[in-house]
C-alpha cells in the first residue's frame, strides 16, 4: 500500500508498469476504488508507468469532513501528480473521475497532455437529483441504494453474475461520508463552459446500457473539445472497465498509440 501524504488529505495510489514509462493516470467514479481499473491495466502494452489512485473519502484514502468542492478533488489530482513528478500524463477519469480530468485540463495543461473521459460528462444530474440521493443514503446508508446503483452501473447479464457481487460489495464499504461528500461535489459542478475552451486530444468512451451518464450526454461532452472523438461500447454500463475490460483497454490503447503514448 502506498500513501501520498498532500498535507491536508493523505491518498492511496498505485503504480504498475515502468517507472520511467510514459505514464497513464486513472481516477475512479464515485462508490468505487482504484481496483476498477485492475483487469485495463493488466491488458495495456509494455512500457506505460500506470497510475491509480483512490479519491478522496473513497478506498483507503483519507476520509475528511465533507462536504468536498469539485475544487478540492481536482486540486488533489494535481498535488498527487506534482507528488509523483508526472508531467504529459494521459488522464482517465471515469464518472467524477472524468469531472476532475476536465478541472485538471483547464487548470494544469503541463500536467495533462490528453484526456480520456469515461462515462462522465460537463455536468452530471441535477442539485434536486444529488440532494434526493444524498438524504435517502443519510437515511438508509449506501445500501439502501446499492440495487438501483447495479443497474445504472452494469448491463442485465453482468448485473446477473456472480461477479456483480464484488462490486457491490465495493459499493457498500465505502465511507458514508466520502460518498456524500463526492455527491455535493458533483451536484455543483457545471464545466459546460471551462470545458468548451480545451482543445487537447480527447476520447470519450460511453456504455449503451449506462443509466448514471448516457450515451448522449457523454457525446454532448465530448462535442465541447476540439479534438475529440466519441466511442461507444455497446452492453456496458457505467463501469465498463469492469464489464468489458478487454474492449476497454483495446480503445484505451488505440487511442494511446493515436497520441503517440505508446
């Protein structure tokens, strides 16, 4: 287990591959941990320094009071690159991952030379939607809603496998008030109008079958930057680095090769 200290917040991150590869940064969606991108990584070609990390109030990174700001998680992202001395990364983020992806663009163009925006988008929900969502988990816990999250986050045959389990079982041990904290953070966030000012290359990947982040809405996203493409993968939901992990890396990699990554 590794630990980077940012003095106000403490994360947990991984690193696989080469050390002195060009390095890939992978942040999670919100109820998840870094173990999302286990069976990505393993598949991407040699020579890659492969960074994963834990947000904040998720996995085993620290948990603070929240509520947090879409501020603080991207300015985590940037502490923790500026920890690990990377520059020129490709940044993939899923779900709020990719909400920090695009803050971290806008912000720190040293840091991130492309993005990969997975099931995410300028703006997620609604303040109503966050705010119904965040009293039923303060009622309920996160297990009161760990059924409907299955079925946003996974397509009917994965959802009714054994290996769905697993993931749930990663949905319910998370913090409370990490999830919560994330919630308000997402619930104030609109990019609409940073994000239409990048121009970087970007991919955008959506899942058919997403109920948190449709198809739509992720190609919408992907229309603000110049240089973006969109790709779809069809019977996936929220998470398809876990549902389709081999059709996941394959784009992955595509798109790194495209970027001169790799």
């Amino acid at each position: 287990m590794r630990i980077a200290d940012l003095g106000d917040v403490a994360l947990h991150f991984r690193e696989d591959g080469d050390p002195d590869g060009a390095p890939v940064v992978f942040a999670n969606a919100l109820g998840t941990d870094l173990r999302i991108w286990d069976e990505v990584v393993a598949l991407l070609p040699a020579g890659l320094r492969a960074i994963r990390y834990d947000m904040r109030g998720h996995g085993l990174s620290a948990c603070p009071p929240g509520p947090y700001s879409m501020g603080a998680l991207v300015r985590d992202a940037e502490r923790l690159l500026e920890f690990l001395g990377v520059t020129d990364c490709v940044f993939v983020g899923l779900s709020i991952g990719g909400m920090v992806a695009q803050g971290l663009a806008v912000k720190r163009l040293d840091q991130v030379r492309a993005l990969v925006l997975s099931n995410s988008a300028a703006k997620i929900g609604t303040p109503a939607i966050w705010a119904e969502r965040m009293a039923a988990i303060r009622a309920g816990g996160i297990a009161a809603l760990a059924d409907a999250t299955m079925e946003r986050w996974f397509a009917r045959p994965y959802r009714e496998s054994p290996d769905c389990a697993l993931w749930r079982h990663m949905l319910t041990r998370q913090p409370v008030e990490g999830y919560l904290g994330c919630c308000a953070a997402i619930s104030g966030t609109d990019f609409y109008t940073p994000t239409s000012g990048l121009s970087l290359p970007t991919l955008a990947i959506a899942g058919s079958a997403d109920g948190s982040t449709p198809p739509d809405l992720v190609r919408e996203t992907a229309a603000l930057i110049k240089g973006s493409r969109f790709q779809l993968i069809r019977g996936a939901g929220h998470l398809p680095c876990v549902e389709k992990p081999g059709e996941y890396a394959e784009i992955l990699t595509a798109f790194l090769k495209e970027t001169g990554h790799v």
